[in-house]
C-alpha cells in the first residue's frame, strides 16, 4: 500500500473566458477512499475528465502512475471509472454489454461478466435489454463496468444518483470493500454528504473550480466533533467534578482554560446540575460543533466557523 | 485497435438498424437489376424506369454511408462507448483509425448486394441496359450484355466491386470527419452528410466537359469516369482510381484525428 498514483498540478481548465479549474493541484495516494464534494458547477466532473483524458488542461500537468505526457494514456488502463452516465448499449443485455466491454479492453475470460452481475446485484436481470433497466440499475452496471479491467484507480462521478436506499447501501459497501480487500483507490464525487462521510477516508472540498481543503475523515471527524464548551475559573475542581461525579475523562482543557467535554453531550441539563450542585462556578456552558454540512459550507466560504448551539 | 474492431462487430451484430439497411441496399439493388433488365427486353420503357433512378447505388449507398457514419461514430458518442473506449486502452488516434476500418468494412456489406447483382446476374439471364449514368454496377451489367460471361469478366467486376467500395468509403470521407466534429448528433451528420454529397456529385457533373475541371476530378474520388469502370477499364485506371481512394480515405482519417485530438468528449 502507500504510494502516489494520481498527481495534479496547477491544472487550469478554461472553456473561452470561463474558467472552470483554476489552479488545482490534488495528489491521489494509494488504497484510500476520495470523496470530492462541491456543488453543482464547482468543477468535479471536470477535474474527473481531465485526470482521464476526456478534456484536455488549459494548463497544468497530470501525473499518472508515475508517467506524464503522452506516456500517461497507457497508464489510464488501469483506471476504471464512471463519469456522469454509464457508456451502455441499450438494446443489449447486462451481460451482453460487460461483454462489449470486455472485448474493447481485451479482457480474457468470460465468467468475469457473471461475478461482475453478481457483485452489482444484476444477476438476475436476464434477457432484459438495458433499455428496460431502471436509472439504479444502470448505475449499478457502469459500477460493474468501471470494475471490468480490474483497476487500480477507480473514478466514480455520483455513482449513487438515482439508487434506491437498498442500492445505495449496497454501492457503498462495494466501494469499501473494493478498497479494503482490493486495495484499490475511488475517487467518489457526491452532493450527498453524509453518504460520502460513510465511506470516504479523505475528502477534498472544490468550489468554482478551487480546491479550498483536503481533509482526511480524521481530522474531519474532529471538526466536526460535538462538544460542550465550558468556561471557569476552577479548572481543576471542574475537571475532578467531570471524573469523580460525572464519570468520564473524555474532555480536554485547551489553551485557553475553556474545557472541551466530550461525553454527555445529550445530557447537558444533567452536566449542568451537577456542576452547580458541587459548586463549579461557570462562566460559559454551550453545545459546540459543526455539522457535516455546515463545515462544508464554511470551508467553501458561504458560512461561519463553529457554531453554538 | 483489433480489440476495438471486434467490439464494434459484436455491437453491430447486434443492432437491428444494420440490417434493415442491409435489406434496404438489397431490395434496391434488386429492384435496379430487374428494372435494367426489363429496359432491355423492352418490358419497361425508360420513362418508367427513371422513377427508380433513386434506387441505384449511387444514391443509396451514399443515404446508407451516411447512415452508417451517423450511427457508428455519433451514436457511439451518444451511448459513451466512444469514452469507454478511451479510458481503457486506446489513444485518440488508434480510435479514429479502427472506426475509419469499421466503416470501411459496413459500406462493403452494405455494397455486397450491388456487387451480387452485378457479378451473378449476366450468369442467370442475359441483356442489360444502363438506364441511369453513374452508376458502375449498372455499367458491369451493360457490358456483361455484349461480352462472354467468363472467369476474367467475374474476376475483373470482383476487383471492381472492391475498388467501388474504396470509392464510396473515400466519398464519405467528409462524413466520417463530421461525425467527429459534430459528435453525438446523428441525424445532423446524416442529413448534412447526404446534403452535401448530393452536391459535390452534382457539381461534378454540371463542370463535367470543362477540361481543367476534368483534371482536377480525375484525381479525387468524384470523378465520373469512376462510374463507368467496366469490362473494358484497364488495370492501369484500376490501379490509379485505388491508390486516390486510399489517400482520399488516409486524408479524411487524418483530419478526423486532428479535429478529434484535443476535442471535449461529453
């Protein structure tokens, strides 16, 4: 594991006065779960084509597996991907259709088609032509299409749109699972945040073509952590209370002399009773902590930081 | 490239616009056949038979070519296999260069019928007249009247069938180019495509006698001295017709791959 497959530098992307990129520079590292979240406009699927050859940069460059220049279209076999729609025939079959595919990569071995259906949850669908199929369905075979080659690199541009609730669980699980027996790489792009927040291990945040955060789920998770704020001159008797009578050593006292109190966050009328009958003096005592959504809007500009609560 | 071809064929075996064209072509060719004969035996007399002037292959067979680059290069776009194609293992030019030997290949199927007439037809029933110019197959047809059926004529309109293929896939050069320029819009390309073959085939026959005009389509694919190669064309203009279908065919591969090249794929 480990290991920088995809680079981006300074990458601009202009179509006549528009500039759709501007400056992005990502850099993909091996096994680990993307999730590039933006709004609609920001630019996702764009930087997507580029990194696949579908658009060509204004400016930048691209490194690919380790390769630039005309040496990366070789290395994007080994990229699967799902851009927008799936690339299907619609009077074919399920499986007539990984087939195609499958010839057009040059892929040995038919059982592979099978285990693709299966692992999509298609199997099933027989001789039905994919004209027929519902908008999740065919999602879900460009899923298995994008997986055809076995790649290293998985790109996946709202891969959930139109899945049903099952389908969607079942998606993200594939995702994970690709990743964690398969150590592939998936770069994911998504509106829905919690969804992303199920799978993703880092998340990059664009907005009107900038990359405004790389964030790995860690430090995200400790953004957007809930706490309850308090303030006191008596830190020491507040944080005896907090072990002694309240049970958790789950806070941390910040530089500032405010304590950060982890635990009990759905009993903050309890915290507070207790404080006050052991003769804590309080000056400040609030629910603090970002929603997934909220922090995405203050990274990207349009809100506030943390928010009281 | 191979891989490309091959996926290709296996889409088109599967299509049922293929065929009906197919059966388009055959009924046609067909019908032309029938028609040149009947002219000749008398049943038929010219007046009526140039209601079917549109039957021959030089109409046809251009409507299908632009069929055939509509559906196989902007359908393609349309259904994504074109960026399926480009994400897996294939540069933009192998990409240009398997659909231009695809379409190749479709407008030989397509001209199989044509070809058919021609070649067995003088075997099965003597007399033909070539009612409608322009076209070579009714040309073969003609000439197979005041020649002897032998193995050299059936060889030589074999060797005519294929150079007509070569023609036509030269002729629809442009279209193929379009269908990369406009993408996925087939009907735009077919339409547009036929328009202005249409034209180029009626402006070369409204300069044909100036003799400038004669010299310069004497080296393209749109001179209409390539559609009355017959039994009496000399292996010399079987040769030189061949080699400007080739480098008509090479130029519009490689204008299509230029204006493909840095081309947005939707």
């Amino acid at each position: 594991m480990g290991g920088t497959i995809v680079k981006t530098e300074g990458i601009t992307k202009k179509y006549g006065r528009a500039t759709v990129l501007n400056n992005v520079s990502i850099t993909l590292e091996r096994g680990r779960i993307y999730g590039l979240i933006g709004v609609n406009g920001a630019g996702k699927t764009t930087l997507m084509r580029q990194i696949l050859g579908l658009s060509v940069p204004t400016s930048g460059d691209i490194e690919i597996f380790g390769k630039r220049g005309g040496q990366i279209s070789d290395e994007r076999s080994r990229i699967g991907c799902l851009i927008e729609a799936p690339g299907l025939v619609l009077n074919l079959t399920a499986k007539q259709n990984l087939h195609l595919h499958r010839i057009m990569h040059g892929i040995a071995g038919g059982d592979i088609e099978d285990r693709l259906l299966e692992t999509v949850g298609l199997s099933n669908t027989g001789k039905k032509k994919a004209k027929n199929f519902s908008l999740g369905m065919k999602q879900r075979l460009g899923v298995a299409i994008a997986l055809l080659t076995n790649p290293e690199l998985v790109i996946l541009d709202e891969p959930i749109n139109g899945l049903d609730p099952i389908g969607v669980v079942e998606i993200r699980e594939l995702i994970k699972r690709l990743c964690h027996e398969h150590g592939m790489t998936i770069l994911i792009s998504s509106h829905n945040l919690p969804e992303l927040y199920q799978c993703a291990t880092d998340y990059i945040i664009i907005d009107r073509g900038e990359i405004k955060q790389e964030i790995s789920l860690e430090e995200l998770e400790e953004k957007c952590r809930h706490y309850l704020l308090i303030e006191t001159d008596d830190r020491e008797k507040l944080a005896t209370v907090l072990e002694s009578e309240l049970g958790t050593t789950n806070f941390k006292v910040m530089p500032d002399g405010s304590v950060q109190l982890y635990d009990l966050t759905d009993e903050r009328d309890r915290v507070a009773d207790v404080l006050f009958e052991n003769g804590v003096r309080t000056k400040g005592f609030s629910l603090m902590g970002e929603t997934l959504e909220n922090y995405f809007i203050s990274a990207i500009g349009g809100g506030s930081g943390n928010n009281a609560k | 490239m191979i891989n490309l071809i091959k996926a290709d064929f296996y889409k088109i075996n599967r299509s049922a616009i293929y065929r009906v064209l197919f059966i388009i072509s055959a009924i046609c060719a067909i019908t032309t056949t029938v028609v040149s004969h009947n002219v000749y035996s008398g049943n038929m007399d010219t007046a009526t038979a140039a209601s079917t002037a549109m039957l021959t292959d030089v109409v046809i067979l251009n409507l299908i070519n632009c069929v055939l680059a509509g559906q196989l290069i902007c359908g393609d776009f349309e259904n994504k296999l074109i960026q399926s194609a480009l994400t897996g293992t294939s540069g933009r030019f192998t990409l240009v260069c398997s659909k231009m030997a695809v379409y190749t290949a479709l407008i030989g199927i397509m001209s199989v019928p044509y070809a058919l007439c021609a070649i067995i037809c003088p075997a099965l029933c003597s007399g033909y007249c070539a009612p409608f110019s322009a076209s070579a197959y009714l040309k073969m047809l003609f000439d197979s009247t005041t020649a002897d059926f032998s193995m050299n004529m059936i060889l030589k309109y074999t060797a005519i069938s294929v150079i007509m293929v070569l023609v036509y896939a030269a002729q629809s050069g442009f279209v193929f180019l379009m269908g990369f320029i406009i993408k996925n819009k087939p009907l735009i390309v077919t339409a547009l495509g036929f328009v202005i073959n249409t034209i180029i085939g009626m402006g070369s026959s409204l300069i044909a006698g100036n003799s400038a005009a004669d010299k310069v389509l004497e080296w393209t694919p749109y001179g209409l001295d390539i559609y009355s190669m017959g039994n009496d064309t000399g292996t010399f203009t079987l040769i030189k017709v061949s080699l400007i279908c080739i480098v008509f065919i090479a130029l519009f591969t490689g204008l299509s791959y230029a204006a493909f090249r840095n081309a947005e794929i939707k």
